[in-house]
C-alpha cells in the first residue's frame, strides 16, 4: 500500500483472539511477521471486533506487548472492525460505547486508534469511507522511527532472563516449601497438607501481584518526577527570558535617551550652521540671478539659431530618405511581383497540365486557386493592448495600440495601422497550429497560415510550415516581461475559414505571448519588408494626420 508516496509491505498474521490466551506458538507466529520485516516494522495494527472485547482479550493484548517489549506500545494502532453504520460516520459514537478494557487500551498506546469502513455502509468513493481510512494512514505515516528485529530480540532476551529468575524463584520457594512440608508431612493429615499447598500457591501468586503493582507504581512515579522536572525547567526559562527582557528593555531606554540629547546638540549646531548658510546663499542667489539674465539672453539667440539649423536638416534628411525609400521599394515590388507573376505561371502551368490529362473537376481546379490564398493569423488569436487588456485579433480596428516587442523587460506597443484582410471565407483554409512548452510549464499555441514569418531564437525569420518540432526555437514572452527561446513541441495542419492579416508600424506582434512579423508570403527577411512598406506607413501617418486636422 501506497501512504504519501512511500510504498508499505503489510504482513498478516494469525488471529490472536482465536485463543484465550498468549500460546508458544502464537508468540512465535508473531515473532516470524516482525523477522519478515527487513526494513523494521512501521505500524502494529492490532484489528478487533468493536462488541466484543473483553478482559481476557486485553490480557492476551498484554501478554503481547510484553512479548514485544515496552518500546512496541509506540508503534500499535487499534483498529476496531465489525461497527455499525453510525459508529463508522461518527468516532464519538465508537468511543462512548468503549467498555473499561478498551479505554485502558487505548491509553496505553497513547489513543492511537481507526474503525476499518465497512464498504456496505460507506463504498470506498464516499467521503465517510476516505476520512477513516485516511485516518489510520495518518497515523501509519506519523509514526517515529520503526520497530526493528533487535529490539525484539532484546525484549526476547529480557523476557527470556525474567522468565529464568522466577522459574529459579518459583523453584527455591517450591523447594523451601516441599522442605518444610515434608517435615509438617508427618505430624498432619494429607487434607491439612493438600490445603498448606494451595495457601503456598495463593500466597505466590499474590506475591506475584504485588510485585506487578510495585512496578507500576514506581513506572508512574518515576513519569510524575519527569513531568514536574520539565514544568520546573520551563518555569525556570521563562523567568530568566523575563529578566533578560528587562534588561534589554533599560539598555535600549538608556541608548534612546543618550541619542536624544545627541539629536538635540546636533539640531543647534545645524541651526546656528543653517542661519549662516542662508545669509550666503541668499548672498549668492542674487549675484547668480543677475548672471542668470545676461546668460538666458545669449541662449535664447543661440536656440533661436539652432532651432533654424536643425529644421533646415531635418528637411534635408526627409528628402534623402524618401529618395531612398522610394527607389528600395520599388525594387523590393518588383521582385515581389516578378516572384508572384512566375508562381502564378508555374500554377497555371500546373492546372493547364492537370486540365489536359482530365485530372482535375472544376470544384478542384476552384479548390487549388483558394489553397493560393493567404491570410495570416486565425480569428482567435489574442493580442494585449495598451491598457493591459487581451482581445482576440476578430476585435482590432485600426488605430489600436497592441504589445509588438520586449525591451528591457518594459513591453512596447505598436499602432495598427492597416488590416488587409479580416472575415471568414465559405471554404476551408489550411492553418498550421505550432505547439509549444513555455519555461514555466504552461502549454501554449499559435495558429497562422503555411507561409507566415515568426522569430526564430536568432531574431531571423522563417515561415511556419518550416517550422521543425524538436529543433526550432520560438521566441516566447515570459511573465516577467522576457523572450525566452523555447522548442516546438508539435506541428498540427488544421482547417479554418476565419482569418485576418494586419500591420504594425513595428512590423511584429506578441501574438498569444508568441513574437511574430505582421509580413506573410514574403522575402524571409524582416528588415527588408520593413523598408518594403515604409511608404505605406508614411502615407498612412500622414492620412491620419490630415484627418485629424
């Protein structure tokens, strides 16, 4: 049995209450279970009817433990079987219907006791059925330490050793007996002889008994002194914390009252030094006040100059720029479009082909020629915006500022500035669904389509269908604001008819805590995209400006 994660051997014996008292044989079943036991005993679970036992029990009980040895009573757990309905679901029934044996039992072994659940009142998947059993796994595992073989060797050896000096006891007095016997043999009649034997054998066995209450006397006086002692410890801790307390408390008052006067001599010395102080700077702010003057007249002419020079550049600057995006855009289009016109080719080639060889129906020419579409990001994809809230991508407009990039462990937003595409077509699309492990543990996902760039750990590009399980690193964002690198766990092809395709001025997207460009179908080159629609972001810049106007 399995209790907290540590696997439990549980070793049957036979039952001790068949009998009516401590045989040989018993003794040596038990002393065989406990050998068994290589690693030392957890518990000693003693399972006994709830109505019925008796005082003859108990003494088998006894006979035992005295077999085991003292040390054994810290390890036995009283586990009571056969109760009714009521007693199972409430432990103070049980307890109230406990007879004096079983009290005393209990006390023994310090009130260490379970009722096993019958499944014909409670089945094993009832809350009644788990708190009781879950109550003597409790005990099971609180157990200190295990019972080990040389401590019943050793209690065997003590047992073996008591048993030798009363059998040497019982035979010097049987002999003193039989001596003094003999000699009243003569002058009494075997009646009076008969009824001296049995006095003898009272008088042992009393003899007996009172040497069993002696030890239990001295047993609990020998506890009262261990308890008094350690009361007496106690008392005598806590005085001496009261007094070191007190003294602690008149060395700080004593400190406090010298920083005072301390503090007190400082503040005159900062006063008198604060009075003199002020009398200079006062001193000094009206020569810096009139020095401050003929300076803010000579900085004024020079910003004025300055401010003439630099819009002067920044016209210059905006001209050559847009010299230079003009001229890089255009060919970044052209090799697009060259790269459209010669896939649009190969594909017609393809139909053309497909449509000669009667391959083909028009509904799978149709098929192909959407299959060509492509569309970016799956609806359901979510964004944070600026204000920290999380919306699907179905939601955006444009002018929204959403989470594009980390740097510095502060989250930068972007404003959108276009959405090309947004909708759902009346046929499916192929989606490619990238499964990953984020650091933490979370599991995490992102849906876009076949030809769509995300961030390798290197910061380069590639498109999703290349993405490679086991191998690729994704850029993931962390919950303390960074981009970790982290495997592809799986690469799902998936079909969906929602989709949305739009772009930041960033030109990239945290798209569910996934660092993604905005370009798809493209050039696998972030930088050069960027330069690619730089004039759409300026016309639109400037759009807007003028709307605002």
């Amino acid at each position: 049995m399995s209790i907290d994660g540590v696997l439990y051997n549980i070793v049957d014996t036979p039952g001790i209450f068949d009998t009516q008292k401590v045989t040989d044989d018993v003794l040596k079943e038990i002393a065989n279970a406990v050998k068994k036991c290589a690693y030392g005993v957890k518990a000693i679970l003693f399972v006994f009817e709830a109505k019925r036992f008796t005082d003859e029990q108990k003494n088998v009980l006894d006979g035992i433990r005295r077999f085991l040895g003292e040390e054994a009573t810290n390890y036995i757990i009283a586990v009571f079987s056969h109760a009714t309905k009521a007693q199972i679901r409430d432990r103070n029934v049980m307890r109230k219907a406990w007879n004096q044996p079983v009290r005393s039992f209990i006390q023994d072994i310090d009130n260490r006791w379970g009722i096993a659940p019958n499944s014909d009142y409670f089945p094993p998947d009832d809350p009644v059925h788990k708190a009781r059993l879950g109550e003597i796994m409790a005990f099971i595992s609180g157990m200190r330490g295990v019972y080990t073989t040389d401590q019943l060797e050793k209690s065997r050896q003590e047992q073996e050793e008591i048993r030798r000096q009363r059998e040497e006891e019982e035979k010097k007095i049987k002999q003193e007996y039989e001596g003094k016997l003999k000699e009243t043999a003569k002058k009494e009649s075997e009646k009076a002889y008969n009824q001296k034997i049995e006095d003898l054998r009272q008088e042992f066995r009393a003899k007996q008994e009172e040497e069993e209450k002696l030890r239990r006397k001295e047993k609990e006086d020998a506890d009262e002194l261990f308890r008094k002692s350690i009361e007496t410890i106690q008392t005598e801790n806590r005085m001496q914390r009261e007094q070191d307390e007190n003294l602690r408390r008149k060395e700080r008052e004593a400190a406090e009252e010298r920083h005072m006067k301390s503090l007190e001599m400082m503040r005159q010395d900062h006063k008198e030094q604060q009075e003199r102080a002020e009398t200079m700077l006062n001193q000094r702010i009206q020569e810096e006040e009139r020095r401050r003057e003929r300076d803010e007249e000579a900085r004024r002419e020079e910003r004025k100059q300055a401010e003439e020079d630099y819009r002067r550049k920044i016209e210059e600057a905006e001209k050559n720029l847009k010299n230079l995006e003009n001229n890089e855009t255009t060919r970044l289009m052209k090799e697009l479009q060259d790269r459209e016109k010669k896939a649009n080719l190969d594909f017609a080639k393809q139909i053309e082909d497909l449509k000669k060889k009667n391959a083909l129906s028009q509904q799978e020419i149709e098929e192909l020629k959407r299959e060509r579409r492509t569309d970016c990001f799956s609806l359901d994809t979510k964004v944070q915006l600026e204000s920290g809230k999380f919306v699907e991508m179905a939601e955006l407009q444009v002018g929204d500022r959403i989470c594009s990039n980390v740097r510095n462990g502060e989250l930068e937003f972007s404003e959108v500035y276009l959405i090309s595409h947004l909708g759902h077509y009346d046929h499916f699309l192929t989606m490619i669904k990238i499964e990953f492990t984020s650091s933490d543990g979370r599991k995490g996902q992102i849906r876009t389509t076949s030809t769509h760039c995300i961030f390798r750990e290197d910061l380069s590009v590639l498109y999703a269908q290349d993405v490679i399980p086991g191998e690729t690193k994704i850029l993931v964002l962390s919950e303390t604001n960074e981009l970790i690198p982290v495997v592809v766990d799986n690469l799902i092809i998936e079909k969906d008819t929602g989709y949305i395709s739009f772009f930041t001025r960033a030109g990239t997207v945290i798209a569910n805590n996934v660092l993604c460009s905005c370009y798809d179908d493209c050039p696998q080159s972030q930088a050069l995209m960027d330069l690619a629609f730089a004039p759409i972001r300026l016309w639109t810049k400037k759009k807007r400006n003028v709307e605002k106007d």
